[in-house]
C-alpha cells in the first residue's frame, strides 16, 4: 500500500504545506527556540500571541516529530489526489482551526497558567486525516508476525501512535482534538465537505511550490452515473506499464477482493488487466483514478 505515484504528483497542497512546516521547525531548531512555542492558558487568555498560535501549527519540537510527522504527511497526500487540491484545502484550514478550537477549550478547561498542555506541530492535520484513512483506505495485504495479525495499514498507525505519545500528555491532547476535527468533517458538519475555495486559492500552491517529483499530472475522469471512475488506456499508461497483448484475464478472486473493497467490477477488471493482475498495483490505479 502507498498514497499512489512517488512525489507530490496531483499533491500541490501537501507539498507546499510539508515544506513550510520543515523550514519553520528548522528555523526555530536553529534559533534554539522550541521552548517559545506550545499554547498556554497564558498565552490564549493572558497576553494573547497571535504569532505563537500560526507557527505552532506547523512547527514541530524534535527531530523525531519531524521525521514521523513528515511522514504521515507526505502518506496522507492520497486524499488530495482523491478529493482534489481544492476540497483538500478545506479539510486542512478545517481540521486546523477546529483542532485549534478543541485545545483552546481544552486550555481552559485545566487554566493552569504555569503550563504549557499543548506541543506544537500540525498534530490537528495528521490526526484528522486518520479518520479517512481508517474508513476509506482499503486493507490490500495481511500477515501475521510473531503470532500477530497486521496488515499495510499497520505500519501507518505505528507511525500515528508514536507521534502522539512522543511529548506524552503534551501531544496526546492535540492528537485527539484532530481525530474530533476529522470525525466532525467525515461527519459533513455545516457541509463543510462539499465546500470549496476560489479555485486561484488552490491553484496558487502550484505557483509557489517546487516542481514535483514523480510523474506527470494526470486528469481522471467519471463515469457520471453511479460516480463511478472510468479508466481510459491512455490515461493509465502514463503511471503503469500497459498490458501485454497476451494478458491473463484477471481472476475472479482479484476481482472479489478489489469488489470487496467498494470499487465496481467491471473498472477492477480493467485496473487488473493494466496492472497484469496485481492486486497492489491494480488498487493503487483505482485510487488514484477517483482523484478529481
């Protein structure tokens, strides 16, 4: 399981948003001034600092964080390619501010001014964006290890759970206060999914970033009824090698298991065929088909 083609290809967004939250941990690592960020009663309800609250959400207090938090980032990138860098754009400023709201609350609620109960970093972003990946991402492979079972998806929750007990209480709070952010969003509070920006907003990610890495833009097209993708050859051909003229036709338990997983049979039998039957790469065709 990956998040689809290598690079931020159709991931303007994330890409802008993983740079500006390296450069800010960099800088403050430098200037030595990790302990300036983290929200704190005193810094919401005392002498209110508009600064500490925007880089707080997005500067990271360790090497480690960093490295995890990059991390699921750059992962989570599959969701711009399946809403689209407009749509993605809501969630972030979204789950950023309600995540925000949650721990101001929360801030509040333990009015401990000698304490700061919230590290800094985008914890509210990755948090929420686990939501999706818990509903909506497919389980492609399972295995067992040391008598347990684990699946792709395993190594990405490891991930998610290392960052959040990384500062202990100081990072589980705004780990969970972005799961509530994510599960308020899944649950289209105030509509909030079908909302979108000017479309120069999003657009304006592309200008500013550094060229991606990976393959060419591609745009998907749907099958309007039922919304379904549709997979034209050329299409595909630009990610995954074409099939041979004396392709196999897919097997029905390939099939079965993309079905399994939500997508239509007949575009699973198409993905099968131009991915030569392999079940990894076949969903990994389907998902980045559905990016609009």
């Amino acid at each position: 399981m990956n998040g689809g083609p290598s690079g931020f290809t159709n991931a303007p967004v994330t890409r802008a948003f993983i740079i500006a939250s390296a450069l800010f941990s960099i800088f403050f690592g430098i200037q030595g001034r990790f302990n300036t960020l983290g929200l704190s009663y005193q810094d919401i309800f005392g002498k209110l600092r508009v600064w500490k609250l925007i880089m707080s959400l997005f500067s990271f207090t360790s090497t480690p964080e960093l490295m995890f938090g990059l991390y699921l980032l750059y992962y989570f990138r599959v969701f711009e390619r399946q809403i689209g860098s407009n749509k993605y754009s809501v969630f972030i400023v979204f789950s950023v501010l309600a995540s925000l709201l949650f721990e101001v609350f929360a801030v509040a609620f333990l009015k401990d001014p000698s304490a700061t109960p919230v590290t800094p970093g985008p914890y509210g972003l990755i948090f929420a964006s686990f939501v999706p990946f818990f509903f909506d991402i497919p389980v492609s492979t399972r295995f067992r290890l040391f008598g347990f079972h684990f699946s792709d998806k395993s190594f990405i929750y490891l991930a998610g759970l290392q960052l959040l007990l990384s500062s202990w209480k100081r990072s589980i709070l705004p780990g969970v206060c972005g799961i509530l952010a994510g599960s308020l969003y899944r649950l289209n509070v105030f509509h909030i999914r079908k909302a979108k920006f000017p479309e120069f907003i999003s657009s304006f990610f592309s200008r500013i970033s550094l060229p991606s890495m990976g393959s060419p833009r591609i745009t998907p097209t749907r099958n309007v009824l039922g919304n379904v993708p549709s997979y034209p050859g050329r299409q595909m051909e630009r990610n995954y090698p074409a099939p041979v003229h004396s392709a196999v036709e897919p097997s029905e338990d390939s099939i079965a298991t993309l079905v399994s997983m939500g997508f239509d049979r007949n575009s699973a039998r198409q993905a099968l065929v131009q991915a030569r039957n392999d079940v990894n790469v076949a969903t990994n065709i389907l998902l980045e088909a559905q990016a609009h």
